[in-house]
C-alpha cells in the first residue's frame, strides 16, 4: 500500500468549520496530515473535528476559533503547530466573507470588511506561516480565490474584486518565495454545495432538491460541485506530486471560466 500523500506533513487551514475547508481538514486527515482548523466559529470547528475523529479516530487534529483579521491570533496558531507538531508545512487560506451590495452602493466601512477578511487576514496567516513554511524545506500555501476572479456577474462585487486580488497576491508570493523552498498556488471553486448555500436556501424556503436545479447553467458539466471536488485539488497541490507547481491558478470550475 502506497504511503498517504501528506504522511508526516502538518497543515494550517483557515475557514475550516465547514464547507470546502472542512472538507480539506477530512482529505488531509486522510491523506496523513496533522491539521490545525482555524474558524470564526467555534462550534462549527467543533462539529467539523468530533466528524473527523468519528471516522479517523487516529487522526491528528486540533482547532482555533478566531478571526483571521486578527494578526495576533493568525501568530498564535502557527505557534501552536510548532509546539504541537514540530512545525508547520502548508497552509490553506480559505476563510472569506461575502457581500451582496452593488458596487454603486457600496460604503467604506463594507469595503474595508471585506478586504480586512479576504486579503488582509489571508496576508496575516501567510506572513505568520512563512518562517515556518521556508523552515520545512517544501512548504506550500494553496489560497483558495473563486472562479468570478476570471470571469463577471453582477451584485457580488466587492467579494470579486478581493477574490481576483487574492490571484495577484499568489503570483507575487510564488515569485518572492521560490528562492526559500515555499510553493504558492491558488485554486478558483466554481458553484461549491457547501452548508452556508444549504442554509441561505433553507431561510429563503427553498429544498436542497430545488437548490440542486439553480446552477446548471453555471458550468458545462451542469450541476453544482460537492465539497469534496474542490478539496481534492487543494490536497494535491499542497503535496509533493506537485512540486514543480507555483504561481498557478486552478479552475475548478467545471468549465465555467470558458463558457
């Protein structure tokens, strides 16, 4: 039996309480990894570890609750996989908050929400990893951005805009930190069935069967992505079968950023 992809690796992943990140800590869990979970909610972390240890009663990890824009904390987590674990080898940032407001509208104080969320807490984590990242002799940072950082749609600007600057802050990392050994990547989700969508129906009185019929014309593939799919590619570009990988945007989209 071939060894697990990550075995001996421990990774740092924020947004993990659900959704894509918690279905990352399960694959990297799998796949051999130590993970720390980094969430705003407590008892989504909560839920998302007493899961995992449920199916891997061997598996290694821990969580955080706090907010990724705050850079005190993000220290702190890293800190924690050092003295946990011996250091730390990955991180994934895939903590976001989302916006509805049309551009046209939009106030400084929502702007500076979201920017303090999706680029200045994803800067906080990497900058607090780094150290660590360049120590371990292989690190790798996967950001997790969205396929409307390519592509358009109306009433989700303000979210847009820091998804489709979260890709330039991954190209420039992958150039400044290529000479320390510390890979940088960026994978886009196109429609993800994760829980936040399952409940923002529910409270509009709609069935998840019903959900499942709205985002057949938002890929070529004609339905909406599990979890689960865009967890796969985060686990392999985090491990070593992608090591000549960096800079690189990853559509996993199911086709949506051609049509």
């Amino acid at each position: 039996m071939s060894e697990p992809r990550l075995a001996g690796k421990t990774a740092l992943i924020t947004g993990g309480g659900a959704g894509i990140g918690a279905a990352a800590a399960r694959l990297f869990c799998r796949e051999g990894a130590a993970v720390l979970l980094v969430d705003a909610d407590g008892d989504a972390l909560a839920r998302t570890k007493d899961a995992i240890l449920q199916a891997m009663p061997q598996a290694r990890v821990n969580t955080v609750a706090a907010n990724v824009a705050d850079d005190a904390a993000a220290k702190a987590a890293v800190a924690q996989c050092a003295d946990q674990w011996g250091g730390l080898d990955i991180l994934v940032n895939n903590a976001a908050m989302r916006n509805y407001t049309p551009a046209a509208n939009a106030t400084p104080a929502e702007w500076q929400a979201m920017v303090g969320v999706n680029l200045v807490g994803m800067s906080n984590y990497c900058g607090a990893a780094l150290p660590a990242l360049r120590q371990s002799g292989a690190g790798a940072i996967v950001n997790v951005s969205s396929c409307y950082a390519v592509t358009g749609r109306k009433g989700m600007a303000l979210y847009d805009a820091t998804k489709a600057a979260q890709l330039a802050f991954t190209r420039s990392l992958a150039f400044e930190e290529a000479p320390h050994g510390v890979r940088a990547n960026a994978v886009c989700p196109g429609s993800t069935l994760t829980d936040f969508h399952v409940g923002r129906a529910q409270g509009a009185g709609k069935s998840v069967d019903q959900l499942k019929t709205e985002r057949k014309d938002t890929s070529l593939i004609g339905r909406w992505a599990s979890p689960e799919e865009i967890a796969w590619p985060i686990v392999w570009l985090a491990s070593g079968e992608a090591s000549f990988i960096t800079g690189t945007t990853l559509m996993v989209d199911g086709g949506l950023h051609i049509m």
